[in-house]
C-alpha cells in the first residue's frame, strides 16, 4: 500500500491517525493533529508549524539510522513542506499578479526561461516506473506558463514513454543566475497536421527530411497543473490554476 502523508505536518498517515471532515467522515489528506471537523486546527503560517514539529524531532531520530540535529530537521523541512498541499500556493494564469508576494514575478520568470534558454529538460516515465530525463531543444511555441510545445521524432523511446503515461515534467536552467524552475504535468503526443504546420521552422529538414508531412516527426504538447522554483537557496512551490 502506497505510503501516504499529512498535507499539513508531513506525518505518515494510517487509518487511525486520519483527520475528520464537517460530516465526520474520514479525510484522506490530513492527520487527526491538524484537521478535525471540516477545519484545521492551527491557525499557523507554514514556518510555525515547521517549528511546531521540529519539537518531535527526537521521534523521527527513532526511525532513522542515524540521527538528525533539530537545525537539520527544520532545514529540511523548509525544503519539503511548500510540496504538502496546505502551503502550495497557486498561480493564476489570469491575475496579472500573485496573491502571495514570494511568488511575484514568477510567471514572467517562466516565460522568459521557456523564451530565452536554449535548452530545455524534459522528463517521462518508462515501462518500469523509473524516471527519464533528456535535453530537448527548447518549446516552439508556448500559451502563457501552462501550455508548451515541443518537436520531437515519432518513433522515439520518448514518445512510446508519453504514450503508455502521459505523466511529464519539463524543467528550465539558468545556471549563471542559478535559478531552475520545475514544472509538473502531462505530455500529449500530436501528429495532426495543423499542430505539426504550427511549430514547424525553416531548417527542420535537417532533422526530417520528408518535411512536415515526414511520418517521424510529431509534436508534443505538454500542460502544466503545478510548479517548483529555485532561486537565492530557496525553493518555492506553486499551483498553476
């Protein structure tokens, strides 16, 4: 059975630690600790609450081979909490700007990485459910920070991956500005023609030489639902809503 954890406070949840909602049924999300009744229970921001279980770190030492300092618990905490859904924060690609100030600019970020960088990683699970990652030349064309598309060959191991799961994650890398922007979603695999006319470029012969009717050359479309940025040694997670 897949391991499952408190979106709130990162706690391993089982049956019996599950929280409440408003109708008493159980929530498959939340631990008792954090959510009872259809409500969370601690009215905290996210850095309270990494305090609030830093206090427990002589507990999770009890699991581990070999034991952490409460200052290491808390550094690795800031890394993973802003992934539990309680602390993501969402992007609208319909706002001109972010509720949340630590978010500021990170559309205009996207698409200026998508826009500008040579090179962009994409990311497919193979047969075995391991992760694969290859650099591609970076999207052709995108819509906003939720849509980006690719040129890739029909008959690649890419292509067969995407098909079998759609599951995908493409990320940018600026290396001289240290900054990488992760984001999550699906990958399509287009052969129509309208969608291979749309992106298709004037020296692309050199890699289909039948053109753009060339059977081996498709696009791929991929859609993102959420996100992670990296700048100044600070992660950042974000919804795509």
């Amino acid at each position: 059975m897949e391991l499952k954890f408190c979106q709130s406070c990162g706690m391993p949840l089982t049956e019996e630690l599950l929280g409440t909602n408003a109708d008493g049924s159980k929530n498959e999300e939340y631990c008792i600790y954090c959510y009872k009744d259809g409500k969370f229970l601690q009215d905290c921001t996210m850095d309270e609450m990494i305090e609030h279980c830093a206090q427990f770190v002589g507990e999770v030492n009890k699991g581990l081979p070999q034991p952490i300092t409460r200052e290491e618990y808390i550094g690795q905490m800031k890394m993973y909490f802003p992934h539990l859904k309680r602390w993501r924060k969402e992007i609208n690609i319909n706002e001109a700007a972010p509720k949340n100030p630590a978010l500021a600019g990170v559309k205009e970020l996207i698409a200026k990485m998508a826009d500008t960088l040579t090179v962009t990683y994409i990311s497919s699970v193979d047969e075995e459910g391991f992760p694969c990652t290859k650099a591609m030349l970076s999207p052709r064309v995108r819509e906003g920070i939720k849509t980006f598309y690719f040129t890739t060959n029909t008959f690649s191991l890419r292509v067969a991956h995407y098909k079998a799961n759609p599951k995908a994650s493409i990320y940018f890398c600026d290396a001289e500005g240290f900054m990488g922007m992760m984001l999550r979603g699906t990958m399509e695999v287009l052969t129509d023609a309208k969608s291979k006319e749309m992106i298709w470029r004037d020296g692309d012969t050199q890699y289909y030489p039948g053109g753009v009717t060339d059977p081996n050359y498709c696009v791929l479309k991929f859609t993102a639902i959420d996100g992670r940025f990296y700048s100044d040694f600070y992660p950042r997670s974000f919804v795509i809503g």
